[in-house]
C-alpha cells in the first residue's frame, strides 16, 4: 500500500484548474451532452478476449450469454469490452474497459466523437490494486485530432504515513483512436 504526498495530490488539483480554458471548457460541455443523449440509447457491445497464445485477438459483436463464459475459456488472461453508443446513426460515444485474470487492476476509457468523426476528448481510469493507486487522464483534441490540453490526476486509494509512490508509477495512456475509422471495430459498426 503505497501513499501520495498530499503536496502531491494538491500539485494534481492545481494541474487540473490551471488547464481549463474556453476550448475545453467547450468539449466538456459538448461531450456531457453527447453523454446524455446515447446513454439513453442500448450500446452496441465488442468483446476482445485475451487468451495465453501469441496471436492478437479479433473484435467481436457480443453473443447473449458469451461474457459468462469468458473466465473458462482455456488460457484466460484478460477481456476488453466496448461499449459503443451512437447519435444520428454515427458512432459519438465510445467507452472500451479492460480486466484481467488476476482482477487486481483494471482500466477504462471513454471517448467522445464528434460529428465528423474526430476525437473530442478522452477520459481515462487505471486502477492498481499493486500500488493501491487510482490515476485519472483526460486529454482534449482539435478538430484535427490534434492533443492540445492534458489533466491528470493520482489519487491514494489507501493513504499511509510516509509512504512515497514508486518512481515507475507513470500517468496512464490509454491508446488514442483520433477518428472513427481508426476503432479497431468500427467497420462492424459504420
């Protein structure tokens, strides 16, 4: 169990404050509406299962009943899910989690598209039962699918007295998909 400094988590919220500006002001208020428009729709559902063999697995449409099976399959190590919401008949909101085995960590990231097909932002979770640490990212892009703001944050999930998070412990990336055509799943969706 390790504990962050609260100069630390200060540093983080001071971070985050100091990065708001018109343009992200502007994308948090475009995705927060985007939200509640497709969270009152059903998602189409993408499974990726890991398994111990070398090769890369496919995306797949989700089965009734397939994610109970999932923990027996032969060679389990991880699931991904996406959750994949649209608005007017194009993809606008996407949400992909990862799990493993071992379920002592987990992470998940949610993004939001524009109606052009370009990446908004990205909001991102890792959990690490390892370091008893929880690390949220949000990036922000222009319409070129440029990044141009960050904020970060680590949060102790167990805080102990002088306690210092290793020095390895870096802020998560979760992978960028700058347009729609770039989800590895979406020419099961268009």
């Amino acid at each position: 169990m390790k504990y962050l400094p609260p100069i630390v988590l200060l540093c983080g919220l001071l971070a985050t404050r100091a990065s708001a500006s018109p343009v992200t002001e502007s994308i948090d208020s475009y995705c927060h509406d985007i939200a509640i428009v497709t969270k009152n729709s059903f998602p189409l559902l993408f499974t990726q299962v890991k398994t111990d063999s070398d090769r890369a697995p496919a995306w797949t449409l989700y089965q009734e009943g397939a994610l109970a099976l999932i923990p027996q399959a032969q060679g389990f190590v991880s699931l991904r899910a996406a959750h994949v919401w649209t608005s007017n008949g194009k993809i606008a909101w996407v949400d992909i989690a990862d799990t493993n085995a071992a379920g002592d960590g987990g992470d998940d990231a949610t993004y939001c598209y524009r109606p052009g097909g370009t990446l908004a932002r990205i909001d991102g979770r890792v959990a690490s039962a390892t370091f008893d640490v929880l690390d949220t990212e949000t990036r922000y892009f222009d319409e070129r699918g440029v990044a141009i703001a960050r904020k970060s944050h680590f949060k102790d999930l167990q805080p102990k007295p002088r306690a210092k998070l290793p020095p390895d412990v870096k802020p998560w990336n979760p992978p960028v998909y700058p347009t729609l055509h770039a989800l590895p799943f979406y020419e099961s969706v268009k």
